[in-house]
C-alpha cells in the first residue's frame, strides 16, 4: 500500500494512504508529536494513534492490526489493509526524507538561534533512532 | 456529558450506551494507565485498546471520544467484516477525570489482572504491582490537575481532592 507524505511547506502536509490524501497544518508540532506517538507505541506494543489538524478539519488515524481513519465532521471512517508495523515502516523513511522542513515546521528559519536548530534536528534525529532501534530488534 | 462506568475489576466498561468486556489477554490496568499518562505528559490524543476475547475494542479520545469495535467479526466471515465507530461527546481531559477515580477504586483488583499465562502469580508480585499502580495513579492525577489548570484563565486555579473531584480554591 502506498504511503507518503508530502514535502513540509508553508506549514501544509499532505499524508497520502493508498488513494486517500488527507492534509494537516501546522496548528500542531506533527513531526514530534507524531515520532513520539510512534516510539510509545512500539515500546509499549500498543496501538498507534496518529493526528492531522487542518484547523476545522482534523483527522486520527488509529493504526493496530489495521488502519483507520476517523474524521471529526464525519460519521463514517476509513480503513486500510496495512497493519501497525508496516505503516511504520514505510511513515519513517518518509520522515526521514524532508528532516529540514520538520526542523523550521512551524517555525520561521529566522525566528531560530543556530542553537535552537541544532537542539530541534538532534531532537528528530534521536526520535528517529528511537523508532529504528525498536523496529529492528 | 456521556456517562462512562467501569463495573467490577475492569471487567464491564460503559460509555454512554457502548458496553464492553475487558478479556484477561492483555495487562489493560498499565496498558490504560501507561497511555493516559503518555497523553497528558504530551497533550496528545489517548489511546486505549480493549481486548474482548474473540474481539476488539479501541477508544480514541481528543476533542470527542471516538469508539472503535470489529464485533462485526462474529457475524461475518473474517475477509468480510465491517468496524464500527461511535462518536461521543466527551472531550479527553473530561473522559480522563471520569475514568481514572473510578479505575483508582478498584487497584487491588487492577494489581491481581490475571493477564499472566504462567501462572506464576505470587502474593510479593501482586503488592510490587499494586505499588506500581498506586505510583502511576498519582502521576496520572497531577498531569491531569496541570492539564485541567492550563485550560482554565488564570487565578481559576484547581485541586484535585482524593475523590480526584475538583476542588476550587
């Protein structure tokens, strides 16, 4: 199944799962929020909820042994054949790709000391290494 | 607001009309406790999983608590199943005070959840999980005392007492 996120820009993120593409906004800190809600999860094999806020429109993607989505202004949900482990796997990679753009996510570059982008790169870096490490053991 | 009831040590829990059956298979007591505790330490959405034996439930909660269940498992075939899901309108912060002094009543019960297939259950194992519930208890509590305070205004500061009630000062 495909999964991919878009490149982080202007605070908009697309999240595409087979067919469906949903965005969300740099209303929430996603890059952390979402690496730390992956490291729990695999640390404490529990499911993996995930969260995409566009302002009025927000999103929760459930992932266990399937994957759904539930939306607030719907009554019906999504589901996707692809378990816990392997959203993880193809969500990480993904991450990886536009680690600058997480970095200034929701923040201006200039608004940031060189320091303040350091500890937010070693930040995304470690939680990445974090979920790596735990997938591979 | 929805009414959410755990009925005995966790074995029948109840939001609004939705019942379920928490089975032995998983160690619900930390597992639950574990994801309140991540949720507020991160002011992320909770997470909480329900195994009922032959089927599952999981509860999502953030702005509204969602209700998520594969019942429909036992009716069809295993290739063709719907999930279902309910919308409640209790927000997570209200969801967590609702639950966590009524799962707080039945920790003697929560530290002998007899989730362990060797059986190897000693009286010491249960005090040691019985102390670690009571620690993740009261750190549980003051998350959600400081979650409660940050979305109130200022100088409207809350306590709560160890009915885990608001106390306003």
């Amino acid at each position: 199944m495909q999964i991919e996120l878009s490149e982080p820009k202007n605070g908009w993120i697309e999240f595409q799962i087979g067919d469906f593409i949903v965005g969300g906004s740099d209303l929430e800190d996603l890059p952390i929020n979402w690496l730390k809600s992956i490291r729990f999860s695999l640390q404490n094999r529990l499911p993996l909820c995930l969260k995409l806020n566009s302002g009025s429109f927000q999103f929760w993607i459930l992932s266990d042994e399937t994957t759904i989505i539930v939306e607030n202004r719907k009554t019906e949900h999504r589901i996707f054949n692809i378990g816990k482990k392997n959203l993880i796997q193809k969500l990480i990679p993904e991450m990886k790709k536009y680690l600058d753009g997480w970095i200034f996510w929701n923040f201006n570059s200039e608004d940031l000391t060189p320091e303040q982008i350091e500890d937010r790169s070693n930040r995304l870096r470690d939680l990445i290494q974090d979920c790596e490490d735990i997938l591979e053991r | 607001m929805v009414k959410v009831k755990i009925e005995g040590c966790g074995s029948r829990w109840y939001i609004g009309d939705f019942i379920a059956k928490a089975g032995y298979d998983s160690d619900l007591p930390f597992e639950w406790l574990e994801s309140i505790r991540f949720s507020l330490k991160n002011f992320l959405p909770l997470c909480l999983y329900i195994d009922e034996y032959s089927t599952n439930v999981w509860i999502l909660s953030d702005e509204d608590t969602f209700v998520i269940d594969d019942r429909d498992w036992l009716k069809h075939s295993q290739h063709d199943f719907e999930y279902h899901h309910r919308v409640f309108k209790i927000e997570r912060l209200d969801f967590i005070h609702t639950i966590l002094p009524q799962l707080e009543e039945f920790i003697p019960h929560l530290a002998r959840w007899d989730y362990d297939p060797d059986r190897t259950f000693t009286p010491q194992k249960a005090k040691s999980r019985e102390e670690e519930l009571h620690k993740l208890f009261e750190e549980c509590r003051k998350l959600l005392e400081e979650s409660l305070n940050r979305r109130r205004v200022p100088g409207d500061e809350i306590k709560l007492d160890e009915h885990w009630k608001i106390c306003k000062f």
